[in-house]
C-alpha cells in the first residue's frame, strides 16, 4: 500500500486553455539589381513545447498575442546575399494542438521541443522577382490544451468535489453548502512519499442537459476529453439542484451522469473510470451505500425505473467503488492508492499495446505478400 500525502498544490485562478494569435512571417530583404543580388529570405514564426510552461503564462507574457518574425537583410555591394531574418518563436505547454481560423490542424505538441512552424517568411528579391522581395506569410491559430490533468472529476453540483479535492491535495477551492458549481477549472496535484505526482481537475459541476450546452456544458466536456482517467463523485445522499427540479438518488445521478457524457460523446464512456461515493459520515449511509452497490452491480435491474430518453447505451463499468468522506478523510488515503493503481495499470496497457504495435508493423515490413500462392519450388524469405 502506498502511503500519500500532498504537500504540494497550484492552482489556477484564471485557468486558460485556449488561445487565438496572430502571426506573420518576415518579410524578404531588397535585392540589389546592378550586381545581381539576393535579398534574404524574411523569418519564420514557430509554435514550440515548453514543460514549464502554460497558456496563462503566455497570454501574460504577451499581451498583444502577435507575433512577427524579422525581415531579410537587403542585398548591398558588402553582402551581396542578404542574411535571413530573425524567427519568433513563440512558447507553449507541451499536449498543444494548433489549428488554423477553419479548425483545420496544422500539428500536434506532444513533447518538450517539439516545433510547428506555422507562418513561413518571406522571399528575397532575386531575378524571378524583378528583386522585389515578398511579404510573409500572414496566419491566425489557434492553440488548444489537449489534456489538463490525469484526473477529471465528475459529478453534479455540490457532489462534494470542490471539498475532495481540498482533501486529496490541500487545494482551498470555494466551497458552499448549496448547490454551488466551480465555474473555472481548479488544478491540484497529489503528491506520494516516492516524490510521484498525479494531477487532478475539479471541472465544472456538470448539470442535466449539458450536452445541448445547458450550464457550461460544452465547455466542462471538452474538459473531460482532456483527462486520461475519470473519477466520479457522487453524494450518497442524491442529489436536488433546486426544489424546482426532481430529486435523483446515488443511482440516478449515475445513470444520468453517463447519459450526458454518451450524449456528448460516446467514447468518453471507453475511459477508465473510478468511482467515489461521497458523505459516508451522514446517518444512514452505510445502509444506503449496500444498496447503491448492488444497484451498480445489476444495473438492467433497475433501469426500468427511467424514462427511455434517459437510459444510456452501456453503462460505465467502474474500476473500483470507493465510499469516502471529504469532510472526516474517511478513505481519502484508500481513494489515493486506487487512483495511482489504476493509472500505472493504464500506462502498463497502452505501453504493451504501442510495443504489440511496433512488432506487428516490423513483422509486416519484414514479410512478403503474395496475391497468389507462391509456386511449389519458390522459397520465401523476409525482405
């Protein structure tokens, strides 16, 4: 078992995860007539990955959000090649992806270094330009966080999420004793005694109908695409967002929970998925608790007490249940070691899946295919 203790918590109060920029390549140099000079070719502006670095940082940095690369030497009587201008270079978090004003992707950052070059300068004048340089390239993108955190907590409002996170990672998110929703993104990290760190995103409480952009909607969503593993949080107790709204029980919430997230996007359900079951200290939860997990146990049991319209497809199949209290720490601890298991296990699988991977296109690059049988006395040999 490991033990784990989080010493270490940043949070984010304006929390930016995507930004639109403005680029352009430098122009090209002059050239030089007389002599047959070469004016220089203008700077390229480049997108490159940064660990240490967020969209925060860069929005702050910059202000403007442009970009502008240097213009070419002209071509003199000294220099008749005229030197190339200076690239920009504009710093990023690594998991970016950039698309162009269409949505169409230009390229993806998935390391430290990794480079896009997305606004190439200009030419320097030369005989096929009349020595007349050209102008760069002018191009807005857009730069999208691909993943925010490990961990994406979800849940409807007042599940206690804002109060788990507190818990698992000393985090100090607003929290009410109403049906109150975070409405930025809060980031906290859980910190393990090996010095292992998993990060954790209280998004914003989902509500009914976020998938016709009800609430923040789209916007919690396209959050949830952006975790590897989710954690569900529910109250055991159920759940009312108003006295004018229906009451829902542990169950329910489940079920209803899934159903937005189907109604979104089908393959946010093919995520891993833990479960917390919240407020064990209430009176009764234990009792409560029993019959939740044998609900979850024979779901098909149970879902005729749904209207169709809110019966999802398949239903999630979580990992582990856990029954927790955010307020006393009753199996926070347990909760911690459950999370780490199940994300090593994760990573272990799509490491043995990427390697079965590599084999496979090795053993194909390596044979050859006949349409026909090859005749009896042919022998067949790797390439």
């Amino acid at each position: 078992m490991v033990h784990s203790s989080c010493v270490w918590f940043r949070r984010y109060g304006n929390f930016i995860d995507n930004l639109r920029l403005f680029t352009r390549g430098g122009s090209g140099g002059m050239g030089y007539p007389r002599l047959g000079g070469e004016g220089g070719k203008g700077g390229d502006v480049w997108v490159v990955a940064h660990n240490k670095m967020t969209l925060k940082q860069l929005k702050d940095k910059y202000p403007q959000k442009r970009f502008v690369a240097g213009e070419g030497a002209n071509s003199r009587v000294s220099a008749l090649k005229g030197s190339k201008g200076k690239d920009c270079e504009i710093p990023v978090p690594v998991g970016i992806s950039v698309t162009d004003e269409n949505g169409k992707i230009i390229g993806e950052l998935n390391k430290e270094k990794d480079r896009i070059l997305v606004a190439e300068g200009g030419l320097g004048g030369k005989l096929l330009t009349n020595f007349l340089p050209l102008k760069g390239q002018k191009r807005v993108i857009h730069l999208d966080l691909k993943l925010i955190a490990d961990i994406g907590l979800v849940g409807f409002p007042n599940a206690g999420k804002s109060s788990l996170l507190s818990q698992v990672s000393h985090a100090k998110p607003a929290i009410a004793d109403y049906a109150f929703t975070t409405l930025k993104p809060q980031l906290g990290k859980i910190m393990y005694n090996d010095f292992k760190q998993i990060s954790v995103a209280d998004l914003p409480g989902l509500i009914e109908g976020a998938h016709m952009n009800k609430g923040m909607g789209h916007k919690f969503l396209k959050h949830i695409e952006r975790t590897r593993q989710l954690l569900f949080v529910v109250d055991i107790s159920g759940f009312q967002l108003s006295s004018q709204t229906q009451y829902r029980t542990a169950f329910e919430t489940i079920i209803l929970l899934t159903k937005e997230l189907e109604l979104y996007k089908e393959e946010l359900q093919t995520k891993p998925a833990l479960l917390a079951v919240n407020k064990m200290d209430l009176p009764g939860a234990q009792d409560k608790f029993r019959v939740l997990v044998n609900q979850l146990q024979n779901p098909k049991d149970f879902l005729h007490l749904f209207e169709k319209n809110m019966i999802p497809e398949r239903t999630m199949e979580f990992q582990h249940i856990i029954p927790i209290s955010a307020i006393t720490g009753e199996g926070i601890d347990e909760l911690k070691n459950h999370i780490r298991k199940s994300l090593d296990e994760h990573a272990n699988q799509e490491d043995d899946a990427y390697h079965k991977k590599q084999l496979l296109n090795l053993q194909i690059s390596n044979t050859i295919f006949y349409s026909d049988p090859p005749p009896k006395n042919s022998v067949t040999s790797p390439r």
